[in-house]
C-alpha cells in the first residue's frame, strides 16, 4: 500500500480520541499496527 493519506491520518486522530488501540485502527484502516504505531510516533501529538 502507499503513504498514510491525509483522510487515513484525521481517522488515527479521532481514534485515537475514542481510545481504540493500534491494533483495532490497523483493522478499521487496513493497515499494519506497526504502521499505525509508526504514524503516531512520528507525527506527535496525537
């Protein structure tokens, strides 16, 4: 898959916000939790 898009990282937000792990917002995104957890360490604060 390509980059995390703009719309994909509004979503890490809000789930973030709801408190849903790395895991369930790979589920919900179709992404890798290592993916998830690569965005969020990069892109603070979320």
């Amino acid at each position: 898959m390509s980059s995390i898009t703009y719309s994909e990282r509004i979503k890490i937000e809000t789930f973030c916000e709801l408190g849903l792990s790395n895991i369930q917002m790979g589920v919900r995104l179709n992404r890798s939790p290592s993916t998830i957890s690569y965005e969020l360490s990069r892109c603070q604060p979320y």
